[in-house]
C-alpha cells in the first residue's frame, strides 16, 4: 500500500522553527515531485513548496527566504524559520510523477498540525 506519512508538528512560539518530515512507505520517493500544502482553519488547502526529484525548488511567497525543502532517499524535510502566527495550519505532503505541484497530485498524507502562537 503506496502511503505518505508527515511528522514534526507541534506547538511553537512566533519567531521559532520547525521541520517537517514527509516519509514515503510502499514506494519510492525518488522518481516523484513532492509538494508540500496546508490548510489553515476556515481556510482552503493552499500549495507551500514543491521539490523535483532532482532537487529544482519552489515556493510560495508567503514562506519564500523562511521555508526551506530538501529530500534525502525516501525523505522529504520541510525546514519552517522565522515561523509567524499565520502560518498555523495542517501541513500535508504530496506526491506524484508530473511537471508540477498541485492540488491533483494523486498521492497525500493525512497531515501534521503546526500551531504557532504565543
């Protein structure tokens, strides 16, 4: 069974950092895009970040120069810095074989709350 499982979330204050981690079981990371997503209460699911599976980044300007996403094997981290109170959310993985992130993308985890508040 093809599952992705996100751990590293948690309670943090303003200014704090966290790393997510996204671990691939069933199947191997390493010829799939991984994106990164959250959702934030009231809120719909928005795009974070996206990694090749030969390392090209992107993310969204709202974490751009504070996130950061790297992959090791059939890992993928999600280094949160400088963590602001709105970027409380549900943080999901994703992954899949096509040309970008999106909403589409066929495979998710069931995500990891990351509350940031003082």
């Amino acid at each position: 069974q093809l599952q992705l499982v996100e751990s590293g979330g948690g309670l943090v204050q303003p200014g704090e950092s966290l790393r997510l981690s996204c671990a691939a079981s069933g199947f191997s990371l390493e010829n799939f895009r991984v994106g990164w997503f959250r959702q934030a209460p009231g809120k719909e699911r928005e795009w974070v970040s996206c990694i090749s599976k030969n390392g090209p980044t992107t993310y969204a300007d709202s974490v751009k120069g504070r996130f950061a996403v790297s992959r090791d094997k059939n890992t993928v981290y999600l280094q949160m810095n400088s963590l602001k109170t709105e970027d409380t959310a549900v943080y999901y993985c994703a992954a899949d074989q096509v040309r970008w992130c999106s909403n589409a993308m066929r495979y998710w985890g069931k995500g990891t709350l990351v509350t940031v508040s003082s």
